[in-house]
C-alpha cells in the first residue's frame, strides 16, 4: 500500500466516513510535463461500502425524495452555478487539476467545461426532464393518466454508477439523471480522472448540506471485485460506461432482478455535402471539423473519428482533407496536443502506419512529427476508428446518401454524425443515418456538445431509470364506494 | 506441385544464402562487419522487395543513403499483413510462417522464406549456445503442436529443431491441436524425478500455467533432477490465466523445482528469423540478448528516434538472417535499452479507450 503524502488531494466524497477511518491510494498523474500529481482516492473496506449504500438510500428517501422536482433543478442549478464562476475556488481546483490530470489543454478544458456545464442549468434541467415525462410532476407525485387512474415515477432507492474515461464532466450526465429521479447515488470515480465528479459533488454538498449524505463518490481499482460486489448488489439499478469487457464484467456482478443500464464505447462520424463545399464555407466548415477533433482529443463517444466528403462542391474532397489538416495544425499550436503515453503513441503510430502500407491509394498529411494527421482516400473503406489524438480519415464520396448506408454492419458501435447539408437533404439524410443506427445528428463543431436533454445513445436517459406506480381507475372507484360519504344506490 | 529446390529461386537469392550462413557461422562480427552485411541485405531487398522500396522511397531512403543498421528503415509488423515482403515471388518460397492471430477478424501476418536453412542455422547456433549452453542431447518434453500439426507456426518449426537437433530419443510431444496431455505430462515428470536424469521442458508460456495449474489443484509437485531447465515463450495469449513474471516463475520452481536461473525466456516473433534469450530469470524482467547476426535498439514509435538509456520506447529488431522481407522490423513490444541487451517489459496494449471513444481493439473485437 503506497502511503500518501497530506499534502495530495483527496478525491471522493464519503459522507458519513472520517478520512482517517478509511485506506488512502495514491494516483499519480503527468499530464503536464514536469508538473506530477498525486491524488489520493479512497479504498474502502466491504462493510464500509455497504454502511455508505445504507446511509445513502436512507439519506435521499428522508430528504431528496421528500423535495420538489424544481427544488432539486434549483439546487443542481446553484452548484453548477458555482462551477460556471471562474473565481470559485471549487472552479479553480478543476481548472488548475483537470489539465495535470488529463493532459488536455489548460484552455480547451476550461472552455469544455463551460460549455458543458452551461448545458445544466436550471432551463436545461427543466427541458431535460420534460423530453422524458410529458408531466414532469409525476416525479413529486400521483397525476392523472390519461388512459384513467393517477400514475407516479419513482427512481431507483439506490443508483450505482460505474464511471469511465477521462472526458471531463462525463459523470454529470448520469449524476444530474439519478438526482432528477431523486435517487440515492453512488458513483464509482474513474481511475483516469477522479476530479471532476469530487468537485461537483463537493459544490452539491455546499450548495445544500442537507443533500451531502444523499450521494457518495467511491473508488476502486477497475476490474477489482470489492468493494464493487458489495455496492452492486445493493443497488436498484446500475448504469456502467465503458468498453465491453468492463460492461460484461459489471454485468456479472449485478444481481438478475437489479435494472442493469450500459453504455458502450462509440464512434462518431461527420458527413459533408457538396453544398457546404464551396471557396467560403468550405473553409468554415474545416475549421469547425478541426474543433471537433480537437476538443478532448477524439476521447469522447460523440467524437468523429471519420469524415465523409462528397464530391461535385467547388471544393474537392481531397482539398477539403488538406484544410481540415492546415486547421488542426493551426489548432495545434492554440491548444497543443498532450504527450502522449506510450501504449497510446503506439496505438497513433501503428493507425498511421496500416494508412501508409494500406493497400488502397491513401494519402496521410501530417508527417511523424506532427501531432495530427489526416489520412486521405478517394475510395470507399469500411468504417473504422482511428486512433483518436487528432487522427482522423477522410473518404471521398460520390453521394453522402450511400455513405451513411453503409455505416448499418456497425450499428452497435455508432453514435453522432455531424452533418453539413442543405435543408432538403437534411431529414432524407438524417432518416437514413438513423436507420443505419446513428442517435444524434448535429452541426459541424456541436459533435462535442451535445444538447441538454439528448437521448444519450438512443435511449430515454430518465425514463430507464424509474419505476411506475399506478392506481387504477377501478381502485378509485372503490375507494369511492368505501367512503364514510358513499350512498348504496349511486351507479 | 512441383517439389521445392534451391534452382527455383533467383540467382541473387542463390548468391546470398551460402555468403550468410558463412556469417552465421562465424565466432562472432564487430560493428564494422555486421553494418557491411546489413547494407548488402539492404540492397538486395530494395531491389527486389518492392513494398519495402516503396516504404523506403517515401521516406526518401536509398542504399545510397543508408551507411549503418541503424540507418534501414524500420518496417511496423503490420505490414506483413498489409502487403507481401518478399524478394522472392511466394510460389517459390520452400515455408511461410504465418503469426498466429487470436481472433478471426485479424488478418495473419506472413513471412516467406525462400529456404528454411538460414531460419534454421540461425534458431540451431543460437539454440545451442544459449539453451543448451554447448551441453549434450537431452530428452525434451515440449508443450506446442508439433510441426506436423501446425506447418506454418515458426514457434513449431523452433521446437521440431530442437528436438531434432538436441533432444534424445525419450523426447515428445505433450500439447497437440486436441488439447493437452496433462496425464502423460505429469507422469512423464515423475518418471524424470525418479530416474535423476535431467529433462528439459519447452513450450508456450499458457501451457506452463495449465501444467502448474492442473498440479495446484491436486497440491502436487515435483523436483526435477539438477540439470533440468525450462524454456518458455510467447506469453499466454488468453489461452490461460495471466500472470506477472515473478508470480510465474515462482510458481513453476514451486510445482517442477526448477531454479529461476534455469528458467529461460526465449522472445521471437514470426516477423523475425532469430530468437533472443535471456540468461535465467532470477530477476524479472530478464535481460535479453540476440545472436551476433542481429542488433536491437529502444525507440520513440512515432519518430522513430532512439530513446536514451533506460527510458521506455518500442523494440525495433535487425535480423540479418531475415534476407528475404526486411531484415529491421519496428515491434509493438516496450522495451527499455540496458547494458548487455534489452528489458522486455510485454506489449504496449494499444490504446485503452481512455473516455468513452470506442478504440481500434475493441471493434475488431481484439481488446
């Protein structure tokens, strides 16, 4: 067990635990060349994990539940508020961590975050939850059904989320779900970035010290048994991201009769159309491809990892591949690419070389130096991802239509297609994209920010999580006729 | 078909062979001899190999321009998938070996040898200064197919050699295509315990955990006589529980009392035609070493660039008895340069998805 200076910070949030009761690991962290950091995170004990599960399923029904849905937006609201200020000090540990953590850009993460958090506020709380629930008050309370009887939503007693990846901010999704459901949650800290989740946890528990023992963030080390088991088999339901062999192995440890919710590893792809390709746009439109490459390093499952450029516009595809590359090289000096570790060099390297002896014509722009590169082809090629880190493929198309067909063997894996088409294509286009398995169609440079309220991989983000209660109409109509005021003879 | 001879093949290829078994065959060569035979390889494949001069000419690399090993550009593994390096056209080729692939997605990388008798001296002279260690035929127990099973396994040909060349009689096969033969193993093992005369046990790393496993369950173990060696390799290949290097060979002197100084690691690789071995593995992780018909150096896998002493990078191998596809061949395997050879410290695991982007390995459902 590696002893862990005082000075690291702390990840998690243990309510109900003093620091000194628990076993402290160390993470250490180079994102930024020649800055190292530790972060502690905590390894609880079994019986630990389990008194935290009780404490939290307890804590959310005695209070969360007790609140109005606008009362837990409102209060999601003010922590996410806190974290929009850049003079918060809970803002500027993110901001000062995030970067040594991941290796991001200090600016793209500080950008990134705003414009994820923004998409939380109280407005976009509100239409979230009303993307899923058509009377949202059916979260507070029983409302008439319109079939006859009153129905309620309730959440899961005890959520446990198992987080992945080092996108910052990804925990929010499933964290921002469980609160709106006003389940008790308990999220499992990626090992790759156990900041953002602490911090907002921290800024919820300020916001309203009532909430601190209705959620937990905990930790362990991926793929190790406890306390996992424990927390699994506590839970109503369990939400696990990651690839499929993490999402397996969740899978097995989680009771049969408990709700089981995964989301898988995803690509995105972008198609653009002849239209968009002329001398103006066509920069434009390289520019804002090169953002989406850029923002969190092709980490993230709404990432493109494949661009579509279709022949016939005034600029041709391969020229458009050579602007995409001017940009992310002028995007690489702004915001420069992390070091990269080894296993990932690796993986950049050996994408960059199966381009180069691949055995249809390819053109690759961007030298071994470059931390970027474009690979070019003017033939058709299954869909595949790159390596990610700013590597991306361009294919010339003769018509977006057929290429968004032909993503239908990889349905399981597809999640985003920016699009970049006139108004008459768009619901054609964007019909043969969701056929072929595709969940979000967006603008070229929105890849990376999805709006608040999306159906995250296709799904009804809020709806899975909760159980419905009914009654009956018939149960109101006897009730009726047991009441102290009912008369014998009325129909 | 018509049976394989040497006339088949180009008079260049002809021309070559005997000049490099000559220098297989010598005590050893210094910088300046090993740097000349490398640039005649050099040659000769850029002006018959012509993916490798396509490589080359985009780098803008000529033999002209190449004065050491060092200078030959290093060819990524994967290319032996992606193309066919071959001076030779195939259909002349006396063997192909093929790389195992562990999924059917994953297209096998092939390496063509126009005669098995350089790929052969070279595993022999290697083989006996480094395993055997100039020491007398002893009987082999070997845990892989044979040869007749797997015709295009390297590992296979590696193992028929051996027992050809340095085995007794008493040797055999205990792992074929159908499983393994852990009954006739274990009692092969307690013949050789009784009888006090040394065995040597050579096989696939995953067949070692099967043995050692199988033991556990029944809490047996047994102590081979002194003499005894083990020679492991090729990792576990998800054919078995996985081990750290320590627990491995802690358990194997446990369950074969066989000290770790006699438990050799030997690293090969279809891509090459040349093993490395370390001395014992006392200490993990070992340190490796080549015959002297080869040369190794730890780089940066996106430039290229040699790394300093001790930091980690990418192996990238010379092989002179590779003369047919590329003698210099770029590994996915980290290593880290050390003095006497290199650390090899496994296989850089392409890109874990580290956010929720899906990653190469895991749809080509390889992860």
């Amino acid at each position: 067990m590696s002893t862990v200076p005082s000075s690291a910070w702390k990840a998690g949030h243990l309510p109900g635990l003093r620091n000194e009761e628990v076993t402290w690991q160390t993470l250490r962290f180079d994102g930024v060349p020649g800055q190292p950091l530790e972060i502690a995170v905590p390894a609880l004990m079994p019986e630990q994990a389990a008194a935290l599960a009780r404490r939290v399923r307890l804590r959310a029904r005695e209070v969360l539940q007790t609140l109005p849905l606008s009362a837990v937006v409102e209060r999601i609201d003010r922590a996410v508020a806190r974290l929009l200020d850049a003079n918060d000090p809970l803002r500027q540990q993110a901001d000062e961590l995030l970067p040594r953590v991941t290796g991001y850009d200090a600016t793209m993460v500080r950008l990134g975050l705003t414009r994820h958090l923004q998409t939380f506020r109280a407005p976009q709380l509100h239409r979230f939850v009303s993307e899923d629930f058509s009377n949202p008050k059916v979260l507070d309370e029983f409302q008439p059904a319109l079939k006859g009887g009153m129905v309620r939503a309730f959440g899961p007693g005890l959520l446990v989320h198992h987080w992945a990846g080092n996108v910052p901010g990804l925990p929010l999704w499933s964290l921002a779900c469980g609160l709106l459901v006003k389940a008790g949650n308990i999220g499992k800290l990626p090992s790759a970035e156990p900041v953002f989740a602490t911090v907002f946890a921290r800024a919820l528990a300020a916001v309203d010290p009532a909430l601190d023992d209705c959620f937990a963030a905990v930790w362990w080390r991926g793929g190790e048994a406890e306390p996992a088991a424990t927390l699994n088999a506590q839970a109503d339901t369990v939400l696990a991201y990651g690839g499929q062999e993490t999402v397996d192995q969740i899978r097995a440890q989680v009771p049969a009769a408990t709700r089981f919710l995964a989301y898988g590893y995803k690509l995105g792809v972008a198609l653009v159309g002849r239209v968009a390709l002329d001398s103006q746009r066509g920069a434009a439109m390289a520019r804002l491809a090169a953002q989406d490459v850029a923002r969190f390093e092709q980490q993230g499952c709404y990432s493109p990892h494949v661009f579509y450029v279709e022949r016939g516009g005034r600029m041709d595809p391969r020229d458009f591949a050579q602007h995409l590359a001017s940009e992310l090289a002028a995007l690489g000096q702004r915001h420069p690419r992390p070091a990269l570790a080894l296993t990932d060099a690796v993986a950049v390297a050996k994408w960059r070389q199966s381009v180069e002896w691949s055995t249809s014509e390819q053109t690759l722009f961007g030298d071994e130096a470059s931390p970027w590169a474009v690979a070019f082809s003017e033939h058709a090629l299954p869909l595949s991802p790159t390596a990610g880190w700013r590597c991306v493929q361009v294919v010339a198309v003769d018509m977006l239509e057929a290429a968004a067909d032909a993503l239908a063997p990889h349905a399981p894996y597809l999640q985003t297609a920016g699009v970049a088409v006139e108004p008459e294509r768009l619901y054609p286009l964007s019909l043969r994209l969701a056929r072929a398995g595709i969940t979000r169609m967006c603008a070229l440079g929105a890849m990376t920010s999805p709006e608040a309220g999306w159906h995250h991989d296709g799904g009804f983000n809020l709806r899975d999580l909760v159980r419905i209660a009914e009654i009956e109409a018939s149960a109101e109509r006897a009730a009726d006729k047991l009441a102290p005021y009912a008369q014998e003879d009325t129909p | 078909m018509t049976p394989w001879t040497m006339e088949s093949l180009s008079a260049a290829t002809r021309a070559l062979v005997p000049e490099l078994l000559a220098f297989l065959a010598q005590d050893g060569c210094d910088d300046v001899a090993f740097d000349a035979m490398a640039l005649r390889l050099f040659t000769h494949q850029y002006a018959h190999n012509e993916p490798l001069r396509r490589f080359c000419q985009r780098r803008g690399l000529t033999p002209r321009r190449v004065s050491t090993w060092r200078d030959i550009p290093a060819v990524p593994i994967n290319a032996f998938k992606e193309t066919t390096l071959s001076c030779e056209p195939v259909q002349s080729c006396e063997r192909v070996f093929m790389t195992s692939g562990t999924t059917r997605a994953e297209v096998k990388g092939r390496h063509h040898h126009p005669t098995i008798a350089v790929w052969d001296r070279s595993m022999q002279r290697n083989f006996a200064a480094r395993f055997m260690r100039g020491g007398a035929r002893m009987p082999m127990a070997i845990l892989f197919p044979p040869e007749t099973e797997l015709g295009n396994s390297s590992l296979a040909r590696y193992l028929a050699l051996a027992v050809r060349e340095f085995g007794t009689a008493e040797s055999a096969w205990y792992l074929t295509s159908a499983g393994m033969n852990l009954p006739g193993l274990r009692a092969r093992l307690r013949e050789a315990e009784s009888s006090g005369e040394p065995l040597a046990v050579l096989g696939a790393s995953y067949g070692f955990v099967h043995l050692i496993d199988a033991m556990a369950q029944d809490g047996e173990s047994v102590r081979l006589p002194a003499g005894s060696r083990l020679l492991d390799t090729g990792g576990y290949k998800r054919q078995s529980r996985e081990l750290a290097p320590e627990d491995f060979y802690n358990e194997i002197t446990l369950r074969l009392g066989v000290p770790r100084a006699q438990c050799i690691n030997m690293y090969g690789m279809t891509e090459l035609s040349s093993q490395f071995y370390d001395e014992g593995n006392t200490i993990t992780p070992s340190i490796k070493r080549g015959p002297h018909w080869s040369r190794s150096r730890v780089v940066d896998p996106m430039t290229g660039r040699e790394m300093p002493p001790g930091e980690e990078g990418v192996l990238t191998h010379c092989d002179l008895a590779s003369f047919n596809s590329t003698t210099t061949i770029l590994t996915e395997d980290v290593g880290v340069a050390v003095d006497g050879g290199f650390l090899l410290l496994g296989r850089a695991q392409g890109a874990q998805a580290r956010g929720c982007s899906l990653a190469v390995a895991e749809f080509l459902g390889t992860a």
